[in-house]
C-alpha cells in the first residue's frame, strides 16, 4: 500500500480497526463498510505503520453516509494526542475534506463518537483518504477483530492462581452501589447507566476474562508479594477504581498485615472529586492518603487538559490544541519523577494516561528503576508499544504480560479482543 507525497491515498474501509468490538460492521455492495450499534465512546481507526509526515499541510477527505449518532472525524498522533478534528453530521450530505497545518507527524484517522456519552450510530464509510502521506501502511483486516471483549471463563479452563486466592466478597448491596466480587463499593452516579442490582444479599462472580481481567492479576500479584505496606499509584485514576479495587484484594486476601497506601494522579475536576468520595465510600480516609489533581507528563509544567461528560466519558487526556472541539482547562502537569520523590518505595503502578505512557515512563526511567517494584500499563499506541518495550527490556525488567492494543489475540484463558493493549512488568531487583 504505497503512499505518495503530496498525493491523495485511499484507504480501503474493510481495514478499519475496531476497539469497541460492540459495533457491528458490514462490507456494503459498492466496497464500502456500514457501522452500526449503541455504544459508549466508539472509536474506529486506521493506524498507519509509518505515520503521515509533518511539519506540513496535510488533508483528510472523504465520504460518509451518517444516518444516525454524531460523528467526529480526527486526526491523532502517535502519543493518541488530537492533531486535527472537526464534526460530520452528513446534513449538507456524505463527502467532506478538511485540512490543517501540523507540527507532529499524524498516526491514526480516526472516527469517534461525537457525543461524548451514551450513543448510537448508523453510517456507512464509503471513502477515506489522506494527503502528504509516505512509507507503507499495514493495516488490520476485519478478521483479526472477530472475538468478544469480555467472555465467561471457559469451564475448562480454572482461574488464575492470584485470582483463584481471593476469598469472593458475599455481602448486602446498599441502595445506589454495585459492589464487586472483592467488596469494592462504587457509586452509580459514577457510570452514566449503571444497571444497579437490586438491594439486598449479592455474591458477584469473578472477572469475566477481558483485557482488565490482566490488570486484576497483577494487582492480586503485586499485594500477595508485598510485606508490612502496599503502596500503589494510580495514574490516570479517574474516580480512584483500581485503588479501591486493590484494596478489596487486600481484604479479601486477609492480608491483615499489611497498610495500604494509596497515591491517586487526575486531572478531570469531577473525576477528581469522586476520587475522594470513591475512598470514603470504601471505608479510607481520603486525608490519609495522596490525591493529587493534574495530569501526568513528561515534565512538570501546565497542559490543557480535556474535560466534560464526567459519568459518560473515562478517556479524557491532554490536549495539543484548545480549537479541536473539546472543552479543556489548563491544569499542573506533574512527572512522574516528582510524584514519587519522597515515596521510599512503590509495589505497583496502574497506568492509563491515553498516550502518554512511553513519555511519562521514559523521562522517570531512573526512579522507576531505583523505587517500583511492578507497572502495568494501558497502552495507546503500536509505537508506545515498542517504546516501553524497549525501556523496560533495557532497564532488566521481567515482561509478565503484553498484549497489543485494538486487536483480537489468543491468552491463555481464551481469545479476546483488546480495546487498549495491556503490557505488565516486573522489577526483578526489588
């Protein structure tokens, strides 16, 4: 698939790449691609192996039917970082250029819901296009999608032995809470159409196997191999879930012995203070902890950060430019080498910074190594990808886990398919 500068490039719509596998998708007579489903916070994207180049003009063009939902079309980074975006509604009908002056050269195209919360969509992507684009692009077919993103656990298949560990929560669910399988509380007005069960005696199963059902095993890993405090931060916490999570495995581990403490990084201001009441409502002092509000980077400084959509929408990140549409506030920026600067020592980073993973890991690199036992990160990119993999592999980490985003791939406990990828390493040295 040769790309020619300064040319136009069509790009076959079957190769779109699906992290929400609930849409539904269809190759139409004429070669093109119809959408549909209701979803929260659909995206469909072409990643491109080597991205459009900058700095320079570059063009999207193309034609879509949108017969229900609101559509953005965006151009993002490699960091997942909005270069470009504008809205296509199709009222003045199916075709649309745009174009725009970039700085950073632009890795996905990408169609997104333009609602920022509960939507449903019916289009038809019949053209899509780019300009001033060089290198080869390996795109994904449609086939690689075809799995669910959260299953039951095989029945002949048992459950992780971290997870196989943990005594499961049995308890009465309070009015306007769904507790989980580990006894975590979390508030329904947290989730814009949280189905609430209904009051009364609840014994929740274990994790169906998904790309957070990794995240559950390194956490259950993390606590079994601490001793006397567990410290944990939470990058990206949104309203603080891993956390509390983790700390629902300490109870229901019994591990009595050790305290728990928690440092939680977040940027969106409603987010942010559900983080606090998410640990009130668990039984924690928020006090007696750390939570700070901004976003994670490189370096400390000031960003613009987006916000908006608080119960709808968990992917919000940093912003490269006030005009893409969203709503954003400039917020601290913090690295995650001042974060951590009077913290002795971390047994487990969650990460999930929508892009920003290879930057805030890379510039931190020597305190991750001197202070952090355990990292797992929601990845956002191929490149991000091979960029933690190449820090951590130099630095003697241990890989437990990897798996790449925006695709169907086999695990051990049955084949999934992966929104965000999911890589976890380990500290062999402390």
């Amino acid at each position: 698939m040769p790309f020619s500068p300064g040319a136009w490039h069509d790009i076959d719509p079957s190769t779109a790449t699906f992290p929400a596998p609930d849409l539904a998708a269809f190759a139409t007579e004429d070669g093109g691609l119809e959408i549909t489903g209701a979803v929260r916070q659909w995206q469909v994207f072409l990643e491109l192996e080597a991205p459009v180049s900058g700095p320079g003009r570059i063009g999207v063009r193309g034609s879509i039917t949108v017969n229900r939902g609101s559509l953005l079309v965006a151009l993002y980074s490699e960091a997942g970082a909005v270069l470009h975006q504008f809205r296509h509604d199709g009222r003045a009908g199916p075709e649309f250029e745009s174009h725009c002056d970039l700085d950073l050269p632009v890795a996905h195209v990408v169609l997104r819901d333009g609602s920022g919360g509960d939507s449903e969509i019916d289009m038809i992507l019949h053209r899509l296009s780019l300009q001033q684009a060089q290198g080869e692009a390996r795109p994904w077919s449609l086939d690689a999608m075809a799995a669910p993103v959260s299953m039951p656990l095989p029945p002949d298949i048992p459950h992780h032995p971290a997870l196989a560990a943990v005594i499961p929560w049995r308890g009465l669910n309070p009015s306007g809470f769904s507790v989980n399988w580990v006894g975590t509380r979390t508030d329904a007005r947290f989730i814009k159409g949280f189905a609430l069960p209904p009051p009364g005696m609840a014994e929740p199963p274990l994790p169906e196997v998904s790309e957070e059902y990794f995240e559950w095993i390194c956490a259950a890993e993390a606590i079994a191999q601490a001793r006397g405090r567990f410290t944990m931060v939470e990058l990206g916490a949104g309203y603080g879930r891993w956390m509390m999570d983790a700390l629902g495995l300490i109870r229901q581990l019994r591990r009595d012995d050790l305290t728990p403490h928690f440092i939680g990084v977040e940027a969106e201001p409603t987010h942010f203070d559900w983080m606090a009441q998410h640990l009130r409502n668990n039984g924690l002092d928020p006090a007696a902890h750390r939570l700070v509000q901004g976003a994670v980077a490189g370096r400390d400084g000031k960003v613009r950060f987006a916000i908006g959509n608080a119960d709808a929408w968990y992917g919000q990140s940093i912003v490269t430019d006030a005009t893409t549409g969203l709503a954003s506030i400039e917020v601290p920026a913090w690295s995650l080498t001042t974060l951590l600067h009077d913290v002795p020592m971390v047994d487990l980073i969650d990460i999930d910074i929508q892009g920003a993973e290879a930057e805030v890991c890379e510039a931190a690199a020597r305190v991750i190594d001197e202070k952090v036992r355990r990292i797992y990160i929601g990845t956002h990119g191929v490149a991000i990808e091979h960029s933690l993999r190449a820090l951590f592999r130099k630095l003697g980490w241990r890989n437990l886990v990897d798996y790449r985003m925006g695709r169907a791939q086999t695990t051990p406990f049955g084949r999934i398919m992966f929104g965000d990828g999911v890589q976890c390493w380990l500290n062999p040295r402390l």
